[in-house]
C-alpha cells in the first residue's frame, strides 16, 4: 500500500514537472487542433501539407526564435518585419543592380539587420527609450528607407535563376525550414548550455539586480537585439529567393506574429520564462491553426474569429496552468 | 518817309495777324475728315491651365505605393499631366488600410488642390464628401458605381473604371474554354472591397451560368503581404487537390498562386490561374505557364481619363459623371504591349 502510495506522488510529482514546462500548454493545444483538423480533412496531415505549414512558418518562425531571446532577457523588438524588408531590398539591389556575389549580398543585407539591432540597442540602452517605443521608431524609420530607397518598386528579377533557390528542397523540405531548424539548435544550445544563456535568463529575471551582479546584462541586450536584427534580415533574404525580388512590403506585421508565437509557446513578455521548443511549438500552433481553417472549410469571414478564439483559449490555459503551479511572476 | 515806312510796317504786322487770324478760322471752321490714330489692342490671350489652376496642383491620392499596379495607375496620371503641361502630385501612402487612404487625402486636400484623382470605393466616401464640400473636384477612380451613387451622394464629379462584373463574367469564359468547364474552382480576393467583390460576383454568376455542372468553392481572402497570400493559397491547395481553376482578383494573385503551385508540385498549366494586372512579375508567370492570361484592367488609361476630366472641369467644359472602360483578357500570346508599359512604370515616374 505504501509502495502504492508512493507510486501514484511521483506519477503526480511526475505530471506536475510536465506541467512546469512553458512549451506544455501550446503542445497539448496543437495536439488537439492537429487531431479536429485531421478529423475534419484527412489531407491535413499529408505530406504536401506538412510541408506547406513548415515552410510557411520557417520565415517568421526564424524571427520568432530571436524574438523569443529577447523577450526571455527582458527586451523587445517591434522593428523586425520592417528590416526583413530593407534586407530583401538590400540584397535584391545587390544583386540586381550592382552585380554583386551572392555570398556579398547576402552579408551585407545581414549586416543591415545587425546595425539596425545595434541603433535599437543604443537608444534603448544608452538613451534610456522603452523598447517598446524604441523599436516603433526605428520601424518606422526602416520601413520608411526602404520604400524611399526602392521608390516602392519592386526589385526584380533576380539574376541567374538565383530566385530558384527559394523551390529548393534539401531533406524534402523547403531551405527556409531548413536553416529554421538550425537557427533554432543554436539558439537552443546558447540558451541551455552556454554562460551567455544563463545572463540571459538572469537580466530578464530582474533587470535592476542583474545590473548589481556580475551579469552582464548590457552585452546581453546589445548582443540580443544585434541577433534578431540578423535574423530578421535572413527572413527577407530567404523571401526575397522565393519572390525572386526584393520589395518593401515584405514583413508587415511578422513583428505581431512572432510575438503572438512566442507568447502562446510560453514566453513570458515580461521576461525570464520561456523555451526554444515552446517557440517552436508556438509557431507550429499558429501556422497549423491559420493552415487549418481553410483546409477544415471554414468560412473566410470566420477564420479569424476562430483563429482569435483559439489563441485566447491557449493562453487562457497557460494563465491557469501557471496559477494552478503557483508560477505567477516568473 | 520815315513816318511813312514805320507805318507801312505796323500795317503789314497787322494785316498778317489778321491773315493769321482768319486762316486759322477758317481752318478750324473747315470740316475735316476724323484723325484716326491706330492704336493696338492689348493681347487677350486664353489662360492657360497652368494659370486656372493657380498654383494648385491635380493630385493624384492613394494607398499601396509599392503595388505595382498603383505604379500603372500614377503612371496613366502622370503621363497626362505632362501631356496636358499642369501641374501635378503625388501623395501616396505606403500603408494598405483605408485609413492611410483618408490620411493621404486630408494631406492634399491641406495641401491645397485644383483636383484629386482619387478612389471611387465606398470605405472613401466620407472623406471625398469633406473633399467636394471644401470645394475640391475629385474623380474616384477605379470604381465603377451603381446608378443610385450619384454625384450628389459620393461627392464625386465623375467616377471611372472597369466594369469589375464584366471583367469577372469573361474570365469565367476564359476559365471554360481552358478548362472545359473544369471543376472545382475558386475565386481568391486580397480584400473585400467594391471592385474585387463585383469581379467575384460577375465570375460566379456566368461561370455558373455556362457551366451549370460545375463546383464553385467558397471565396478566400488572400490578404496583401506576399508570404500571407502565399500561405493561404498553399492551404486551399492541401484542400483541394483536383482544383481545377483559380480566379485571383488582385495584382498580387498571380503570384501568389505561381510560386504556391511550384511549391505544391503542381505543373504549369495543372490549375488554369486568371489574374490581374500586367506587372513584370505576373508577365513572367504567364510565360512560365503557371498563369493562363492576365485581366488587363484600363489603370493606365483611367488615371489618364482622370487628368482629362479634371481638366474639363477647370475650363468649364463638359465630361461624363459615369465613366465605364472595358477590360481584356491577355494570353501568352498577347503580352507584348503589356511588357512596355509594365517597363514603363519602373522607369518613368518623377523621383521624388
């Protein structure tokens, strides 16, 4: 009886370290729109469609990741669908206009997200500028360079069948994924088993006493907001390969989607918690759920009301999930 | 003697005073012929447009400044206003929602305008009204109105555009010749708006006319961010993998479907794909094979009517309210004069 006794607490101890998980929420919500959709179309589990929300989420889902590092330190970033789109014009321009090599190209457009994560962190670290509107700002200011840079055309075709490049399918999936998942191990491997990762989750802890340790809490953000940009920038370049051009109006709105991802994957907005694979399962929520209504059936003037519905749902469990595991604040 | 000669000289003083006198008498009693002096008339010359705008530019308001069909449409203004020699603008916002539309019109109707060349669409309409009532000629373009919206109600003084209905009910002809009568299909919009919605109506109603065995999908929205259209189109795919044909009502249709068919491993030419407008990208698709024809709706021609009537109106002639044009339905065969004015509209609009 003891031995029963004992048994069932850690099966209990057991649930409850699952339940600690902030990916564990979003993972039983996309377990449980995977099996309605399914139900409702046999084909949303096919191959073709597999891929199809892979690849669609594989170009915010890159932002999402740096995205989630940044809300995980305590620090936002609402310019990144604005430098995805100076980055797909950057690198369209290069490589249409000024003829240069695709390695070239892609640098510098890399380069242009890292100096305008460097201009966010220096208004917000040295300046004293909330994030929030820090990274409003210099939205609009990229955004707005982009568009007077390309006078609002679109920067096309790309030379020599390079847009091709966006059809490939290495592994059976499409490059975006591809270079998705191996954003997202790295980010995985500098959270969990680096030094780094560590400052990380301590500035975003608490902010005021990271700044009393030995944490180096500003690095921390330069380095972070210096990331999202970059990867932001590897977003618009690898839709600008599928686009086979460069254009401006690349990214509005990916800012909203990667957040709304992180935070249904248990991100917390106020910092500190939060997981790789909750991003993940985050993303794959949200493009499953958006994929999902259409191929169900559901009128296009209730999508969204359905879409809302769910998210609001998802995180409405998370809230209970964290006050039934007395986790508030964290 | 003396006497004599100093007499003799004051008579003759005298008598030719006299003389003088009398002459001039006479002379001016004398009826003459009147003096005409010619003198020239002052130069009336007409004013010229430049002058009856009075420093006023036309302005040509708008949202989307990196569609590429909007780049048509300023291009149609444009080249007007150069024809024409007036004065014009552009105050065009980069944004999609109707509220950057009503912004940019406040702007040029703040900046001082002898006319706007703006939207017909209802969402519109209350800002034309403020438009009209400050005085401002303003033309909605690329709508075509009911009977009911009359001057009075949309606050325009001429509206022009494609009948969208009518353009929708020719690619449904289109779509069964290449499909014969294939099924199902489906219609995709970037929004619900006045023209898209006529064009679905006008697809649907003559394609259920002319194939009355066939299956219509439900419309989906695509939205107007690239990789958002792409996604949606993706997933109507996965739904429907015997889709037979697709009507993209928008300038990004075309392309949202092509690289969404590839993607799928569809092959040119599986899925019959009409869209609209004849951007460099949507010309690329159609010689690829991914896309059957392109809608070539009149932007060009619209905005340049546009100008015309803005025109007649500052010098008091007369112009139509209601202003239909007519569409066409390019093939591959057709895409060379499309190819010039989508060149056109990269490289000769103003740079600022």
């Amino acid at each position: 009886m003891a031995h029963r006794q004992l048994q069932t607490r850690t099966g209990m101890e057991l649930v409850k370290a699952y339940l600690r998980k902030p990916s564990t929420g979003v993972f039983l919500v996309l377990v449980i729109l995977t099996a309605l959709f399914q139900s409702g179309n046999p084909d949303f589990l096919s191959q073709a469609n597999i891929e199809a929300i892979l690849r669609s989420m594989s170009y915010v889902g890159i932002i999402a990741i740096g995205m989630g590092l940044c809300l995980m330190s305590g620090v936002i970033d609402l310019s990144v669908g604005a430098t995805s789109a100076l980055a797909s014009v950057l690198f369209s321009k290069a490589m249409v206009e000024w003829g240069w090599s695709l390695p070239v190209a892609v640098l510098s457009a890399m380069l242009a997200g890292a100096f305008v994560g460097l201009v966010n962190a220096y208004v917000i670290i040295r300046l004293k500028v909330p994030p929030f509107i820090a990274t409003i700002a210099t939205q609009f200011m990229v955004r707005g360079l982009a568009l007077a840079w390309t006078r609002g055309f679109i920067v096309y075709p790309l030379p020599n069948g390079i847009g091709n490049i966006g059809m490939l399918k290495p592994l059976g999936v499409s490059v975006g994924f591809c270079i998705f998942l191996a954003v997202a191990v790295g980010a995985w491997f500098l959270l969990n088993k680096t030094v780094f990762g560590l400052e990380l989750k301590a500035t975003g802890s608490d902010y005021e006493i990271a700044k009393l340790t030995e944490v180096r809490y500003i690095l921390v953000h330069v380095v972070l907001l210096m990331l999202v940009g970059v990867l932001a920038s590897v977003s618009g370049v690898l839709l600008s390969f599928v686009l086979n051009g460069g254009t401006p109006n690349v990214g509005t709105g990916w800012e909203f989607a990667a957040i709304t991802a992180c935070a249904i994957g248990g991100v917390s907005l106020s910092g500190y918690e939060g997981s790789i694979e909750g991003i993940i399962f985050g993303l794959l929520a949200i493009y499953a759920l958006q994929n999902g209504v259409v191929v169900i059936g559901v009128s296009v003037f209730m999508q969204n009301v359905v879409i809302g519905i769910v998210l609001l749902v998802a995180v409405v469990l998370d809230v209970r999930r964290r006050k039934y595991l007395n986790l508030e604040g964290l | 003697m003396k006497k004599q000669t100093l007499f003799s000289k004051i008579t003759i003083i005298v008598m030719v005073a006299l003389l003088a006198i009398v002459m001039t008498g006479c002379v001016a009693a004398m009826p003459v012929e009147p003096v005409v002096v010619e003198i020239e008339e002052p130069v009336v010359s007409e004013p010229t447009l430049r002058d009856l705008q009075n420093g006023k530019p036309f302005i040509y308001v708008g949202n989307l400044f990196a569609h590429p069909t909007i780049k048509m449409m300023m291009l149609g203004f444009w080249d007007a206003c150069k024809d024409y020699d007036v004065d014009c603008k552009f105050i065009v916002d980069p944004g999609a929602a109707e509220s950057d539309w009503i912004a940019a019109n406040e702007k040029a109707i703040a900046y001082g305008t002898s006319g706007i060349d703006g939207s017909g669409y209802i969402g519109f309409r209350q800002s034309t009204l403020q438009a009209a009532a400050a005085g401002i000629p303003v033309i909605g373009n690329h709508a075509n109105l009911p009977p009911e919206d009359t001057s009075d109600v949309t606050g325009l003084i001429a509206w022009i555009g494609p009948s969208a209905e009518l353009y929708g009910a020719d690619v449904a002809v289109a779509m069964k010749e290449a499909t014969n009568c294939g099924s199902p299909v489906i219609v995709t919009q970037s929004s619900f708006n006045t023209t898209e919605d006529a064009a679905n109506k006008g697809f649907v109603d003559k394609y259920s006319e002319i194939c009355p065995d066939a299956v219509i999908l439900p419309v989906e929205q695509e939205g107007l961010e690239p990789l958002e259209a792409m996604n949606k189109v993706s997933a109507i795919i996965t739904a429907h993998p015997d889709l037979k044909g697709a009507f993209g009502t928008t300038g990004g249709s075309i392309n949202a479907w092509g690289k969404a068919l590839q993607q799928a491993g569809k092959k040119p030419g599986e899925v019959i794909l009409i869209g609209m407008d004849a951007t460099g990208e949507n010309i690329d698709m159609v010689k690829a094979g991914y896309a059957y024809a392109i809608v070539n709706q009149p932007v060009y021609e619209e905005n340049y009517l546009a100008v015309e009537i803005l025109i007649a109106h500052l010098k008091g002639e007369p112009y139509e309210y209601e202003n239909p044009l007519s569409s066409e339905i390019i093939k591959a065969d057709g895409l060379e004069a499309l190819e010039v004015l989508a060149q056109r509209s990269l490289t000769d609009l103003p740079k600022e």
